[in-house]
C-alpha cells in the first residue's frame, strides 16, 4: 500500500515504521500546509492524518477532494467532524476517524460501556474519568478521555454532558494531568460513600496508536463510505 503521513511527528513516525515493516510504502510526509503539496490520488492508497487540531479538517478534506481515502488520529477538531463526513460522502472517498486506535482501548471502551450500563441505576456511585498524557499534548481532555464520557452519557439518561475539571451534578468531570513522558492512561472511576470501582488502561508506548491506524488503513484501502475502528476490529469483537 503507498500511503500519506499528514503529520510527521511522534505519531507519524512510530506509523511510518510499522507501516514498512508490514511492506508498505510511505510516498509523502507532509508537516506543513496541505497545500504545499501535490496530492495524486493515483499514487496515493491511503493517507494517515497524525498532525494537529487545527490542520487536521483541511487535511482531511483535501485528501477527499483529491480522491484519497482517510485514516484520522488527530484529536481536537471533532466540532468539524460533521462537514467532514458530509464532504467524505459528496466525494465518494473513504473515512475513519478514532480518538484512540489501540486495539487495548477498543477493548477497553467495550468494557467502559458495559460497566456503564450496569452502573446507571445506582444512584450512590458518582462517576469520573482521569487521562494522564505527556506535556507536549496540545488538547486537553483527551479525544480518547471524550469518547469515554460520550459512551457513559449514552448510558446513563441522569447525565447530560461532560466537564474538565469541575462538573455539575449531571455533568461526568474529567481530570485531564501532563506528565512527562506518558503515552497515555484512561482511568473511569466510580465512587460511593462505601466502595469504589475502577477501570484503567494505560499505553506503555505508542506501538499500540499506530499498529491500529495502519490496520484500520490496511482496511480502508479500495472501500467507499464512512468506517469506524468497531468495524476494523468486528471480527474480534463478535467472537
Ligand atoms: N487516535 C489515536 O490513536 C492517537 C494516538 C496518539 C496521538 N493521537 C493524536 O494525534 C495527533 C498527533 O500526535 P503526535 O504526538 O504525533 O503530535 P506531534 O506534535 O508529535 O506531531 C504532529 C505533527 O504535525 C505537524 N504539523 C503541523 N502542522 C501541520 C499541518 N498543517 N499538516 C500536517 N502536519 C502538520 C507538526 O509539525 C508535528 O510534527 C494529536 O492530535 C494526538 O492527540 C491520536
Ligand atoms: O499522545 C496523544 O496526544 C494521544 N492522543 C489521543 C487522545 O487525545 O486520546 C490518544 C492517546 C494519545
């Protein structure tokens, strides 16, 4: 497959070498403005978006335009993830967009839901959710940390949102923590007065983030329409 870094920094990096370890081809790596570059769609299987909040809807958009398929990981721009469906499908290309593509914390957010579910009737638990990154991280709380949130609210009719920091009563808090050097650690905690309840995963690299994105472009490659990493992983899952 020839693919497309959009963003080469961390992310970009550790995806380019699993990336040629699975016999793929990296054409271009692009870290600056999209339109700096020539984009040829047939020279081009998939490009892989790891760059920042506010180049992430143009980068990914242009890949439409030009007839690339998209595999996105930035996080921190998902008020423009609506246009850039509706774009996707105007163009006849191909998305997936995840907070998080480790297959660890797909399991994990399968787990989030689950306990969600189970939870939303007692009344005496309240529930929080704490990511701890590295201190380079530009967005505060975490995509992954939102994801979260957004699966216990659709879970829970008594919570109407999320917080950083301090919440209201029907608001889900998340404490968002930079400390050097960690990859990223999702803890949902669910406290009482008499017990508490907690579920963690934390990434011990970034191999995890990356393994999955080339999958899920290994996935992309030749499909049309909108896609997320439960499809990528529905073998697993229904198993
Ligand atoms: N979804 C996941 O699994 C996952 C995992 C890790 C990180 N992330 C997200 O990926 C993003 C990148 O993380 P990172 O640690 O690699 O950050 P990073 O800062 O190391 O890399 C981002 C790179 O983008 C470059 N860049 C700046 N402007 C650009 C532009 N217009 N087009 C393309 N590139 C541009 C920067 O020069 C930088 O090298 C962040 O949003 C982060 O939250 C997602
Ligand atoms: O290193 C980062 O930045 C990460 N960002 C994603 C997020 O915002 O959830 C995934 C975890 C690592």
């Amino acid at each position: 497959m020839k693919i497309a870094l959009l963003g080469y920094g961390r992310m970009g990096k550790t995806i380019e070498e699993i990336a040629e370890q699975r016999g793929h081809e990296v054409v271009l790596k692009v870290s600056d403005d999209i339109d700096n570059h020539e984009l040829d769609g047939s020279k081009i299987d998939v490009a892989i978006d790891f760059s920042i909040p506010k180049a992430a809807f143009k980068n990914i958009t242009t890949c439409f335009k030009h007839n690339i398929p998209v595999v996105s990981g930035t996080t921190g721009w998902l008020d423009n993830y609506e246009k850039a469906r509706k774009i996707c499908k105007e163009e006849d290309s191909a998305f997936i967009y995840a907070s998080n593509f480790s297959l660890g914390v797909n399991v994990f957010f399968e787990l989030n839901k689950k306990l969600a579910g189970m939870m939303q009737g007692l009344e005496d638990y309240k529930v929080d959710i704490e990511e701890i990154h590295h201190t380079q991280k530009l967005d505060a709380p975490s995509g992954t940390a939102i994801t979260l949130a957004q699966q216990i609210i659709e879970e829970n009719s008594k919570l109407k949102g999320w917080q950083l920091d301090d919440a209201d009563e029907d608001e889900i808090p998340i404490y968002a923590k930079r400390e050097e050097n960690v990859p990223g650690t999702h803890t949902v905690t669910y406290d009482s007065p008499i017990d508490s309840i907690e579920i963690k995963h934390t990434a011990k690299s970034r191999q995890g983030f990356a393994l999955g994105a080339v999958v899920a472009a290994e996935y992309l490659k030749g499909k049309q329409g909108i896609f997320t990493m439960k499809d990528v992983l529905s073998e697993l899952f229904n198993n």
